[in-house]
C-alpha cells in the first residue's frame, strides 16, 4: 500500500539513500542526492513542497520502494526527484508508486510532472508505463577540470591578465544578467525552445547568477547558471546568429569559473545540438544521454461564453435599397401604367 513518509519509514530511507536514482540533472549534479534529508528539511524551506511516498507490498518477495516529488509553488510544473532502489525499479508496485506521485503533484496544482531518465535505465520503462511521454531529449556534457592541460584553454589563461587591446576581442564577452536583460532573455527562450517543450517547461526562474552575451544591440547568448558543493550547472541558450563560440565558451571557462577544481556539467538539448561540436573540442566529455519524460496531469476545459455583440444589440438594420409601401405597390399591380400615362 503506498502512504506518506513518517518516522517508521527512517531507518528504510537511510538504508536505500544511495540505491535510488535520481531524475532531477541539475540536482543530481550540483547537491547531494539525499532523499531523506529533502524530506525532513522540507517543511523549513519556504516555497518548495517536498512529497515522499513508500510502498511497503504485502508480499515478501518485493522490495519496499520509495519515490520523492518537489515543486515550487511558483512553477506550473513538479519534478520527480527520486526513486528506489533501483533493483526495484521493475516491480509492479513501481508503476503504482508513479501513478499515487502523479496524483499528490495532480493535487498540489501541477499541471505536468517532469522526470529526465537514461533510455537505458530500468526507470525509462516504468515511467512509460504509467503514462510519461518524451518531450525532448538531451546530452549532459561534462569537464572534470576547467583548467585541464587543453591548447585552447591555456592559450585564452596566457592571455586573461594582459590588456583588453592585447585579448583579441572588442570588450567583455560575458556580463552578469540584471533585471532589465529579462525580457530579451525570454525572447531568446521562445525563439529557440520548441512550442510543445514551453508548454511544460517555462523559462528557468531569473536567479541573478545566469550571464547575458549581447553583440551589437542585440542578445546572442544567455547561460543560466547554478553552482552547488558538487558541481556547476549550466544551461546554454545561444540564437543561431552567435559566432565564436568556441571563444564564449572558452571566456566563460577562464572568466566565471570560480572553482576551477570542481565538475561543470554543460547540458545541450536536442535543439541546440551545434553547441556539441564546440563542447569536444574543448576537452569536454559526453556524459549521460537522457529523455525529458513529461506526464500532463492537468486537461484544458473549453467552455462558451455568450457575449453580446455591441454592433448588433439595440439597433435596427437601415435598408440598402428604396421600397414601395404595400398599398401603392398593390395599387399598381391592378392598374398598370399605360404608355399614354408613361
């Protein structure tokens, strides 16, 4: 029977912390992938609702399985966070499970529920199953060492403390975003993403880390950017106009890394695959291949309204042509004009 965590279900969540899966990348990759600790520290972060489900089967023969959803209350949609273990992923209380996280996210307000998984993983099946569909697909890239022994990158280091005449470029190719690039940053959104994929997924909430690239008036290039103990997150956004961007990315590399010793994980969506060319020349590696799974748990209602017509209420159509009235018309129909007359 699947119900809510409570305190009988601690020492199970501690047991199983490191045999789930984790289907939120930039969780996964920046902070520790602790589903009892989101659990318990939930209810002292404010704006977030954490929702931690266990299904203990009757039947020894399966294995208890766990599964966390989170959601920000200003965000249209929730994110399945955790699942496992993962030898219990192929268990029909799994797909159970799935479906009673959809429902506690259903009645929270979320209008779909986004889980990334490896086409490869046991997960991708069970998530098919109780209903995720694929939106898109992405690659996570990876650099272990942004100041790895590359000729491209030592170059652009030998070059980061001489005079900005002396650097090859026409001034800072990158600048930290501010309030007022908004609006040209969600631009950039709907020109690039997709229209399916902004129907579940909006733009990322503006956290003042993110850096802008403009080129001549006009905005070219945005990263929105989320550092955690674990590692750097970075999703690109970059209009087919942008040029050099082994230079950008080499830039951001030298300029905005504050921690050059930690992993920076680069992810590219499907629609951005160019940037991919760029990424291995630069020393970065492939490092998982992932669905964007969405479940929709909320349905568009179509309903009529009757308005009237402000051109139409309370007046009187004028004719188009002149008219006889009845009398004289019948008048005439007996008595027709002779010639003489006319």
């Amino acid at each position: 029977m699947v119900r809510p965590f409570d305190w009988r279900d601690l020492a199970l969540l501690h047991r199983m912390r490191n045999t789930g899966l984790c289907l939120d990348s930039r969780l996964a990759y920046t902070r520790q992938r602790y589903a009892l600790q989101n659990a318990l520290l939930d209810a002292l972060t404010p704006g977030r609702s954490t929702y931690t489900l266990i299904d203990r089967p009757a039947h020894l023969e399966q294995e208890p399985v766990f599964g966390q959803v989170r959601r920000r209350t200003n965000q249209p949609h929730a994110r399945l966070t955790f699942i496992g273990p993962a030898t219990a992923l192929v268990q029909p209380n799994c797909i159970q499970l799935l479906d009673a996280l959809s429902r506690s996210a259903g009645e929270d307000g979320a209008h779909h529920l986004i889980a990334e998984a490896e086409e490869t993983s046991p997960v991708f099946e069970s998530l098919r199953q109780a209903g995720f569909a694929i939106y898109a697909r992405q690659r996570i890239w990876r650099l272990a060492d942004s100041l790895q022994v590359n000729p491209i990158l030592l170059d652009a280091i030998s070059r980061k403390d001489q005079p900005e005449e002396h650097q090859g470029g026409d001034g800072p190719m990158w600048r930290g975003e501010m309030s007022s690039d908004a609006p040209a940053v969600h631009s950039l959104y709907l020109n690039l993403v997709p229209a399916l994929v902004q129907q579940v997924e909006p733009p990322s909430i503006h956290n003042g880390r993110g850096l802008v690239h403009w080129d001549q008036g006009e905005l070219l290039g945005y990263l929105f950017i989320d550092r955690g103990p674990q590692g750097v997150w970075v999703h690109p956004y970059f209009h087919p106009a942008a040029e050099r961007l082994d230079d950008l990315i080499t830039g951001f590399l030298v300029h905005h890394i504050h921690h050059p010793r930690k992993p920076l994980y680069i992810c590219v969506r499907s629609y951005q695959g160019g940037l991919s060319q760029s990424l291995d020349r630069l020393g970065f590696e492939p490092f998982s291949d992932q669905a964007v799974m969405v479940k929709r748990l909320a349905a568009h209602i179509r309903q009529s309204d009757r308005v009237p017509l402000p051109a139409l209420e309370g007046s009187q159509p004028e004719p188009t042509a002149p008219f006889t009235p009845i009398a004289v018309s019948s008048q005439l129909a007996q008595d027709p004009p002779t010639p003489e007359s006319c």
